[in-house]
C-alpha cells in the first residue's frame, strides 16, 4: 500500500472510530440519537435476550481476538504491519455498528432516579466516566492505540520503536482507567432498564475477564518484570489501596 494511501485509510478508520464512539455515548445514555438501548424493533422477550446476549459475544470474540499477539503475527501476512491497527479499529467499529443497529430494546424498568438533583449527578458521574475513557487514552498514546501514528511513521519512513514503561496520570492509581472509565459510564444511569442491565452485567464481566486473563498476560510478556511490580503495587480496576 502505498504511504499516501494508508495515511488516508488510517485517517478514515480514526473517523469511523470518533463516529462510533459518540454514537456509543448516546445509546448507552438512551437519548440523542434514533437507536438507541431502550429503543428499537419490539421483541420477545426471549429472543431479544438471546439476539443481544449474540450481538455483544460477538463483539467481545473479535475485540480480543484479533487484539492477540499470534492473531496479529498471522494476519499481518496478508495486511501491511502499517494498517494492521486501522484496520482492527475499523472492524471493532463495523461491529459495534452492527450492535447499535441490531439491539432489541427490553424496556422493563430496573430503577428509576426522579429526583431532579440525583439524577443530575447521576448523569454527570457518567459523562466523567466517558471523559475518564478519552483521557486515559490520551495518558498513554491515543493516536497509536487508534493507528494513526502507525500510518504516519509509514509514511515518514520511519520504524515504530516500542515505548519504554511509564506511569501516568490514573495509570498511577489504578491499572487500567480506561476500562473503569466505561464501567463508570454503564453504571451511572438514573433510569435502569433490563436491556440496559444486561449491557452493563455483561460488559462489565467481558472486561474483568478480558482484562485479567489477556491484556494483563500480554503485558506482562512485553514488559516483564517491570509490569509484574506494577501489578503488585497498583490495584487492577478499582481504586482500593492494595497490601504490598
């Protein structure tokens, strides 16, 4: 691929992404948009437990698989090392989209905040939530975790170098704040529905798993022992001090 193209290919990725991310914000909060998770093609309840149990399986196999390192060492065979970020951006987004698209809504009210004041915090807990997210990719490198740093190094005819192991900002208090950040934003609702409900308990237990048994093995493999005392100090999700 020549470098012109894979800078505009990564840069139309990054977009798919930014649009997929703020569609997200307004589905999660069931608001701002015509689809969203309350709403949708009238279901049985049966069915529509199933197809979205389906739709967010399908999402979690393909973010963790193709996010693995011998998934990468295979399918850069027949992608250049340079858009094999972009491109897994763009698959994740087209999946997501499809999750958007084909969610059935399940109505039935959980909890419901009337308070005016309680509501409103509620909301806002989860809007810092969704910054804590945008933030904490920033803290390490958002444009490599989105590709575009990848594309433009191509097209500089320059070598990614890997980066050395540093704390930042939340990376300090806790080990993975993006992933907080989301639960943060699935968590905090003043109006609980089922379907809601399940995006949330399934979600959360994807990331507590994916998490613990992938991200932090594929860490500890990059960054040895380094990332061992990390694990030691720092606690994984939640903010609790940890006994060294």
């Amino acid at each position: 691929m020549s470098r012109s193209l894979a800078v505009l290919y990564g840069g139309v990725c990054y977009a798919a992404f930014l649009v997929t991310f703020l569609y997200a914000i307004a589905f999660v909060a069931g608001m701002g948009v015509p689809k969203h998770i309350d709403n949708g093609v009238a279901t049985p309840q049966v069915a529509a437990l199933m197809i979205d149990i389906a739709l967010l399986a399908l999402f979690a196999v393909q973010h963790s698989g193709m996010a693995r390192p011998a998934f990468k060492r295979w399918w850069t065979r027949f992608v250049p090392q340079s858009i094999e970020r972009s491109t897994f951006v763009l698959v994740s987004s087209g999946v997501l989209a499809l999750l958007f698209w084909q969610w059935r809504p399940l109505p039935q009210v959980i909890w419901q905040v009337d308070n005016g004041l309680a509501s409103g915090l509620l909301w806002a807990v989860s809007l810092l939530g969704w910054l804590l997210v945008l933030t904490s990719s920033f803290a390490i490198n958002h444009f490599e975790l989105f590709g575009l740093r990848q594309v433009w190094l191509h097209a500089r005819r320059r070598s990614p170098k890997d980066e050395p192991f540093v704390l930042r900002a939340m990376y300090r208090i806790v080990r993975h704040p993006l992933m907080l950040g989301f639960l943060i934003a699935f968590w905090a609702t003043p109006a609980m529905s089922l379907g809601h409900l399940l995006f949330a308990v399934v979600v959360t237990g994807y990331i507590v798993v994916a998490v613990r048994f992938l991200e932090e093995r594929d860490l500890v493999a990059v960054h040895g022992d380094a990332y061992r005392d990390y694990q030691r100090r720092v606690p994984m999700l939640l903010p609790l001090r940890k006994r060294v």
